[in-house]
C-alpha cells in the first residue's frame, strides 16, 4: 500500500508539473462604472450629466485607484451644486429610486447597483478562465473597479485577452434587403457631400454611381475623376456597393458593401455625422463583419432592421443554454448553440414568421453571420457559421456559455513571469 501510495504521489507531483508548465500572468483589469452609470440614465442628452461624466473619468484618470461613483458626485455638484439626480435615474431604476428620492439615496442604489454588477463581473470573468482548461486562475477583488487575475501556465495570452475583454453580448436582429438598405446610405452620401462647399449637386448620387460600375469602372483610375467623384460622392468613394458589376443589380441578403480596413473609420465618422443629424431613422443600423474576407481582405458592412419600439433584437444571448465547437465538412467550423424552452419557443415563431428573410447573429457589435432563414426551425438548435478557426469556435462558444458580462472591462496592466 506505501508504494501505491507513494507512486500515486509521484503522479499527482508530474502532472501538477507538467499543468503549471509555461509562463505566469498577472493581469489588472478595470471596470467601466461610467457605462453602468449612462445605462442607468438610459444615455441622457443632458449636457450637465454628460459633463460630469467626462469630468469625472478625466479625474478617474489622474487617481485610478478612486471610486468613479465618488469622483462623479463630485464632479456634478461642482457644475451645480443645487443638482437633483432622482429624475436622470428615476425611468430605468424605477422599481428602487422615485423622483422625490434625494440624492443620497440615489448615490446609495448607484453603489449597490455597481457592487452587483463588480461581483458579477468577477464571477463571469473566473468563469471564462476555468472553461478555457489550460490555465489556474485566481481571481482577487481589489475594490475601486479593479480586478486582479492569476493565471500559471499561460500558452496563448492573446486568446486570454481576447476572453477577458469581450461582452459576449449575442444579439439575433431581422437584416435589412440590401437594396432598401442602400437607399439610406445614398441619403448619407448625399447629406456628407452637402456640407462641402464645393459639392456639385446631383439628383441621384447612388444612380450616378452605379452607372460607373456598370459602364466604366476604369474611369475610377483616373486621378482627376478619382478626386471629382470623391468630392461629390465621399461615402460610395470608400464603400464599394454590393452590386453586380456586369448589371448593376443589388445582389442578396443584408450585406450592402465593402470597405479596407484603412477607410472603416471614415465611413464609420460619416454614418455617425448623418445619424446625429437625422439622416439616418432608429429604423436601420449598419455594422461591420467580424473580419476582414481571407480572399481581399476588405470588410463587408451590413444593414440591421430595428424592428421593436424599445430598439431591442428579435432575440438575445440570455436564451442560450450550452455552446459548443464542432466541425461541418461544407462550413468548417461551427458553433452549435442549444436554447432553454423559452428561446426555443420564440426562436420557432421568429423562423417560422420571417421565412425568406436573413437574420444576423451578431456578438458585441460584430456580425458573424447572417444565413437565409429557410424555414421554421425547432427544437431551439442551431449552428453559427463564420469563417471560424477550432480556437475561435472554442472561445466564442466559452463566452456564450459563460455569459455575458454586465459591464465592459479593459486591462489596464499586465505582466508575464517566464517559468
């Protein structure tokens, strides 16, 4: 029995071993109470709040280790100290603060509702490290928003960075047909090629547009054209429309168009300009894909449908019951998501009710995929295609299954200890 015994402690000492093998991390992370806050105030337009937000994450900055909550109360009643905070909280908290409630109060629910979201924050994030298997975390709440992770035998710190700093907010929405979608896009090309004082006015940019494609695309080499056409058209001069060259026909589906990575943030500041002005109705929304396409490495953009009065999706994360990578011979791989009964439930009357159309399943603000619905599915089954490696499969199938978090968080330092 003492030699059992002492070879199974022999193994217990190797494998306990070989498992601690590769580096040690150190990872601080923080989070964002300032966005809780926002949500809280469902995102007021009050300049007096948003002031004092900025104000405060500014003094966040210079004393990182102080309570956002603390250094936003002083930051709103410097700008006015008479301030009354019951009504900017009063709709999304009304269940806890009544508009007669003084502020005290208030900052009193503001703090439990931080502690709640802090704790579950932590819960979520140690979570994501026991399912990723290859490493032993430890987790230490350090109070003020920070969180401090170990981690031993750490082989892929990119992967862990990318779990630790995800939402995994997963969001099913109705898309757009690309071709009423692009209509919306010829208001915001317009509208931005207004506001230049040289702007030539043309009757329908998007027309004039896809008679270039259809019957000239080299004129588009042509520097002087080039510069004319950017001039009048500075939206469709860095979207490239998702149309048929030979025709000038829409193609399928929600994708609407294409862009390099380099002129996604122009587009982005454009769509943003023509949102804040009205251009754009709560009606459609365009977001990126989650990568650039491996053959011309330019980013696809889509248009969502925004289909409900409160401008939430057809469906949410919150109805997933397991996640899991598995591998399809046609698609690669795939992550095969099951839902409890209540998702299975409205996800049969979504599919059943939008046959024909496509539905993009996008995760923290990216779309993975957006597939035809074919038919009703179900059994609340399904798979999400997207280009994926076996890693990225795992890992995203590791968020869904953990959760999502209630706040976002960044990793503000960290450090590896070579073994």
């Amino acid at each position: 029995m003492k030699k059992i015994a002492l070879l199974l402690s022999v193994v217990t000492l190797l494998f306990t071993s070989s498992c601690n093998r590769g580096p040690k991390m150190e990872i601080e992370l923080e989070v964002s109470t300032d966005e809780m806050v926002l949500a809280l105030a469902n995102y007021t337009q009050d300049s007096l709040f948003n002031q004092a937000i900025d104000e405060a994450k500014k003094l966040k900055m210079e004393k990182p280790q102080s309570d956002f909550l603390s250094l936003f109360e002083e930051s709103i009643y410097k700008l006015d100290p008479d301030v009354q905070l019951a009504p900017y909280f009063g709709t999304q908290l009304r269940d806890r603060i009544r508009l007669t409630d003084d502020n005290n109060t208030v900052m009193s629910v503001l703090r439990s509702e931080a502690t709640d979201a802090y704790d579950y924050t932590c819960q979520i994030l140690l979570k994501r490290m026991e399912k990723f298997g290859s490493v032993r975390p430890k987790l230490e709440k350090t109070g003020n928003g920070r969180i401090k992770l170990k981690l031993s035998g750490v082989k892929e710190p990119d992967r862990i960075r990318y779990l630790l700093q995800q939402r995994g907010e997963l969001l099913f929405w109705l898309g757009a047909k690309n071709k009423d979608a692009f209509q919306y896009l010829d208001d915001v090309n317009k509208y931005i090629a207004s506001t230049n004082d040289d702007y030539n006015t043309l009757n329908n940019a998007l027309d004039s547009l896809l008679s270039v494609i259809v019957s000239d695309s080299t004129q588009l080499q042509n520097e002087q054209f080039q510069a004319e056409y950017e001039k009048n058209n500075p939206l469709f001069a860095k979207l490239y429309p998702n149309v048929n060259p030979e025709n000038g026909q829409f193609s399928d589906g929600c994708m609407v168009g294409y862009a390099t990575p380099k002129d996604r943030a122009a587009i982005d500041e454009m769509l943003a300009k023509a949102r804040q002005n009205n251009i754009l109705p709560p009606a459609i929304k365009f977001l990126w894909g989650a990568k650039p396409s491996r053959t011309n490495d330019l980013y696809e953009l889509y248009a969502i449908q925004v289909t409900t009065r409160d401008g939430s999706p057809l469906l949410d994360g919150g109805v997933v019951a397991d996640a899991r990578q598995c591998f399809n011979n046609t698609t690669g791989n795939e992550i095969a998501i099951t839902m409890n009964s209540e998702g299975a439930r409205e996800w049969k009357r979504i599919t059943g009710t939008n046959v024909g159309e496509f539905i993009a399943i996008v995760l923290d603000d990216v779309v993975f995929s957006a597939p035809r619905i074919c038919g009703e599915i179900e059994g609340g089954r399904s798979s999400i295609t997207g280009d994926f490696t076996e890693e990225e499969a795992k890992d995203i199938a590791n968020l869904f299954k953990s959760g999502k978090l209630p706040l976002p968080v960044k990793i503000v330092k960290e450090t590896i200890f070579e073994q």
